[in-house]
C-alpha cells in the first residue's frame, strides 16, 4: 500500500442524488427516438386504463336506475314520481333520485350494460397490449443503456493510470464494475417502467376526479402533501445507508479477494482468525448498513397505504353524501372511488420505487467515481514513422514520486546501449523497479526525458512504445488456457511453428511432452499443474515470441530452483542477444557478464562499471556483493 492509499472505511457522506440522477438520465439520449415511443405506448395504455372505470360508473348507473325504476310505478314521468315521493314525506329519495336517468317502471336494459362492458373489455385489453409492447421497448432501452455504461467502464480502466489502482482495493473495483453495475440495472428496470405509468397514471386519473367531482378531487388531493413529505423524509434517512451498503459491499469482495489470492501466506503465519475476524468485522458493517437502508425505505409502503386508507375514508363517507343529495349518481361515485383507490396506488408505487431508485443512484454514484478519475495522458494524434530498431536507451535527468512528499527517482541519467546488457541492483526501495516502470510509461515523468533510438517515448502511442518492450517478470502471470494460448499472448498473429520455436528456445519443450496434452494442457490463472520455475520458462517463451528490441528481466530467477535456474539463464541469454536488456536481479551471481552495472540507491545512480571495476572500487557494490556471498556462507 502506498502513502495515501485508503484505509478501508468508507467516506459514508453521500453525494448529491439529484446530479447522479440526472446523470443516469443523461444515458437515455441515444435512446430519444425508442423513449418518444414508450412514452406514447405509455400515455395510450394509460388513457385506456383510465377510461375503464368512468365505464363502469354509466355500467352501474344503468344497473342501478333500472333496479330503482322497476320499484317506480309505470305510466308517470320521471317528475311526477319525484313530486310523489316528497308528498309521503321522502324527501331524502327524492333528491337521489333527480340525480338519476330513471325511467319508471323500466327495469334494467341488459344490452346496454352488456355494450358498455364489452367496450370496458375491449380498453382493458387494449390497455395490456400497449403496457407490454412499452416494457418490452423500455427494458431494450435499459439494457442499450447498462451495456454502454459496462463498455464506458471498461475501457475507462484502460485509460485510467496504474496509480490509480495502486490506491484503490482490487476487489472493490471490481465490485463497482459488476455488482454496482448489475445494481443500477436491476434498478431502472424496477423503477423506469413504473414510474412512468405512475406518473402518467396519476396525471390522468387526477384529470378525471375533478371532471367528475372537483370536491371529491379536493378531498382526495389532502393527503398528497402528507405523502410527500413522508415518503421524502424516509427517502432522505435511508439514502445514507444505501451509500454504505454498496461501499461497504465493494469491501467485503475485497477482503475477499485479497484472503484468496493470498490463502497460502495467510495459512502460513497463522492469520486465519485475524483475516476471518476483519471479514467478520466489515461483514457486520454490511449487515447493519443493509438493515438499516431496507428498515427505514420500507416504511415507505406501509405509510403510503395508511394514508390512502384515510383518504378512501373520507370519499367513501362525502360521496355517499352528495348521492344522497342527488348531485352525484352511484356511478359516479363508484368511479371515484375506483379512481381514488388508483390514485393512491401510484403514489405508493413512486414512493416505493424512489426507494429502489436510491439504491440504483448509490451504485451509479459510484460507477461515476471511476468514470470520472483523471485518466493517462492521451496518446499522440499521429503515430510517427518508426526508424529501424537498434535499441538504444537513454534516462536524461529523469525525476519521479509516487506521492508528491516522497521523491523515488532522483535527476537520474542514464544510457543503454545497442545489445547492451544493463543490470540495475541495490537495495529494496532503491528504485530499480520503477525505473522499468517509467520505461514503460507505466508512470508518467516529473521531470527529465526517456528516449528510444533518440526518440522521446512521449512521442510514441503506448502500443507502440510497448510492442519494442518484452517483459519477464518475477510474479509469473498466466490466464486461462492451453500453454500453446499463454505462449501466443506475446504475439496473437504468430504461427504455430512460430510457437513451437520460441517454445524450444526458452526450454518449454524439455517439459510439456510429460503432460497429459502437451501443448494443449490447460492451466488456470495460478498456473496449477506447473511448478514455478515452468512457468518462469512459459513467460520467457512468450517473450521470445513477441521478438522485442528490448528486453525487462524482473528479478526472472528469483523464485526457482538450481536446477530450472541453470535453464532460465541460458534461456534468458540466448533471448538477451542482439537486444538491449534490463535486469533487475538481487542475487549477484546472475549479472556478472553484463555490459553495464548500475548500483542504485534512494533513487539515485550511485555507481556504474562492469563486475570487475565496481569490485576493485570497494564501493556500494563491493558490500552488497560481500553481503551476499557471506550471508549464503553462513547458510551453507
């Protein structure tokens, strides 16, 4: 870890929601024409789902005044039955009944309610068709939308600088990548779709409540504020929560992946119990953030379902009132009463998705951190002409430091020569690593020049900076697949004979015939069912292949036995000529017959020469060298 690098808690401040949201919304513009037409589906489906209930009312109505009008007597009119009733006294009947279209002594017209419900039936269905043609489009779009934001991220990674990811837990960047992704999706799939219905839902239907009944309307619109203001309240309260249930997510998968990959040292000391009581520990933290973000949001419904119960109350109990009155038929207020029910429903439902929608930002929010994270100074416009290859390497007064305080490379100047052998030792911390780095463009310079046959490596695009280096490093890296497939890594166009040479070349050869499927044998990314030594000579033969001007050797024989060593270095050798090379290497035994020596020390060239003159200087080399071989005498 370096200086800066985060200790593991979670900043569990949250960000604004709105500029996320907005964001997130942002990513539907490529998508405007397919959301102009779910949004039409949408209205559509909605008008004829609102209409349905109005239909039902003249349903009831027809059902309603036939019943009373068989109980009225035949052969009078509508007024003279009204002026008998209040004769005997009814008033109350009277007034209901001239609110009504009654006909006395006309029983129920069956066709009639018969046409009405059919053409309900026929909204209904129509209704159902445009509300799954409108989910299916939206979750296309959606899925339009995560793909491009999974693609964005990946190839932000690419342009994002290894310091980055030096201060960044390995298992939590992937747990943006994936699980904060996978979240978001989840998230505008539940809560796009529904709040658009909802809302236009909630549009139309409040439309038709003051069509039918401005005061019934007013009534219902009373606990609207009440609602907001709650469902806002918990909203506010749970959004922390779900900050921290998706950081503290991407810690657990880090501390996961950092116990895995490194399950044998933890064995080895006998960390287990620590390790286990750290997961435990940022387990627990998961546990009560989620607790806590599920707890909080869910009031949302049950709050949102108490105040419509309040509020159908309150219809129930004045429209039963105003038909009484007669200012309102039965119909009506059966239809109202529909429309309050489903006026509330979608208040519960927006409500409920701004819950899901908190989490979906949360995770956005965090997607939106790498997103945002300064990248890698760009390329060239223009790859210039490469002259030929000779490989000369020039370090000119080169500066660098990891963190601003702490300088690691200082006014370092340095050149290689064409097929030169140029070993870098020293301490560890020197430098030696870096230095390699910096050739690489691993790291961008502070101050000073590297150039390549007198070319500034700044002038060339990273690919082509890179396909001159061939690099064979200490921790062995193979992927998943055959050998054949881990040796072509160094060169994806190479031939199969192509293969089999470099394989040769780096004693690969010696050993994969005793494999169950020689060449085919497929190994995992750890390299099971090779020893370590093989796959030292699986890296090498695949920097044969890539057949590089120049050549990286980090610490290449550092971690095998006498034996495949004694393999390595006259793989390593042959691969070394005609190139210019790099070693880096701590035992000394391994860099005697190089051109150039470099001692480093604090980031700083402290001596150069060959073997033999830094041991006749008795200086820097001359004690490590001494060091070394006493230290292995006392170990004999």
């Amino acid at each position: 870890m370096r200086p800066g690098m985060p200790a593991g808690a979670p900043d569990a401040k949250p960000k604004s929601f709105k500029p996320s949201l907005k964001r997130l919304v942002r990513r539907l513009v490529p998508e405007r024409v397919l959301v102009g037409v779910i949004i039409t589906l949408g209205i559509v489906s909605v008008v004829l789902n609102i209409v349905g209930p109005y239909l039902l009312g003249k349903a009831t109505n027809l059902i309603f005044n036939g019943v009373v009008g068989r109980q009225l007597p035949a052969g009078v009119s509508k007024d003279e039955a009204i002026a008998g009733l209040r004769a005997q006294g009814q008033n109350t009947m009277a007034d209901m009944l001239s609110g009504m279209d009654v006909v006395p002594g006309v029983g129920i017209d069956f066709d009639a309610v018969g046409r009405v419900l059919t053409v309900v039936l026929a909204l209904y269905l129509g209704a159902a068709v445009f509300g799954w043609l409108q989910g299916f489009l939206l979750n296309d779009v959606i899925n339009r939308v995560i793909k491009r934001l999974r693609s964005d991220v990946e190839d932000k990674i690419h342009r994002m600088p290894l310091s980055y990811f030096d201060s960044a837990p390995r298992g939590d960047v992937l747990s943006r990548v994936t699980n904060d992704v996978d979240n978001v999706s989840q998230s505008l799939q539940q809560t796009m779709s529904q709040l658009l219905v909802s809302l236009l839902t909630v549009i139309g239907i409040l439309g038709m409540m003051f069509w039918i009944s401005w005061l019934l309307a007013l009534v219902a619109l009373l606990t609207v504020p009440a609602l907001i203001v709650v469902t806002a309240q918990i909203a506010k309260r749970s959004k922390p929560h779900f900050v921290d249930q998706w950081k503290y997510t991407g810690l657990v998968n880090a501390q996961v992946e950092e116990a895995y990959t490194g399950h044998e040292v933890v064995t080895a000391f006998g960390r287990n119990k620590q390790v286990g009581a750290e997961f435990d520990e940022r387990n627990d933290r998961l546990f009560t953030s989620s607790f806590k973000a599920q707890f909080i949001s869910g009031l949302i419904m049950p709050s949102s379902m108490f105040l419509g119960n309040v509020n159908y109350v309150l219809i129930a109990l004045i429209g039963g009132l105003r038909v009484a009155s007669g200012q309102l038929s039965l119909g009506e207020v059966q239809a109202f009463i529909q429309y309050s029910r489903q006026f509330s429903q979608p208040l519960t439902q927006i409500g409920a998705m701004a819950n899901l929608l908190q989490s979906g930002v949360a995770s956005a929010e965090r997607i939106f951190e790498i997103l945002d994270a300064p990248e890698q100074s760009p390329d060239p416009a223009k790859e210039i002409v490469r002259p030929p290859e000779r490989g000369r390497v020039e370090f000119d007064d080169v500066s660098f430091r990891y963190e601003p305080e702490t300088p690691v490379i200082e006014h370092l100047s340095l050149v290689a020569e064409p097929g030169h052998v140029v070993a870098i030792v020293g301490p560890t911390g020197a430098g030696k690593t870096t230095l390699v780095n910096l050739l690489l463009r691993f790291y961008e310079l502070d101050s000073g020049a590297i150039t390549i046959d007198g070319i500034d490596i700044t002038a060339l695009s990273r690919d082509q900076l890179r396909s001159r280096i061939g690099m064979v490093l200490q921790d062995t890296w193979l992927f998943k697949g055959t050998i054949r497939e881990n040796i072509s890594y160094g060169d994806p166009s190479a031939s199969g004979d192509d293969i089999l040479a470099a394989a040769r070349a780096a004693y690969v050869d010696r050993f994969v015939h005793a494999l169950p499927d020689g060449y085919d044998t497929v190994i995992d990314e750890e390299g099971t069912g090779v020893s370590a030594g093989e796959k030292q000579l699986i890296t090498i033969a695949r920097a044969f292949l890539s057949k590089p001007a120049i050549l990286v050797l980090d610490e290449a024989t550092s971690s095998v036995d006498t034996r495949t060593e004694l393999l390595v270095q006259q793989a390593t050798a042959e691969l070394r000529r005609d190139r210019t090379s790099f070693v880096i290497a701590h035992r000394l035994s391994t860099i005697r017959d190089a051109d150039l020596i470099v001692v480093m020390e604090a980031g700083r060239i402290v001596e150069t020469g060959t073997h033999e003159n830094l041991l006749e200087q008795q200086g820097a080399y001359y004690r490590l060298y001494n060091a070394q071989f006493a230290a292995a005498a006392v170990e004999a």
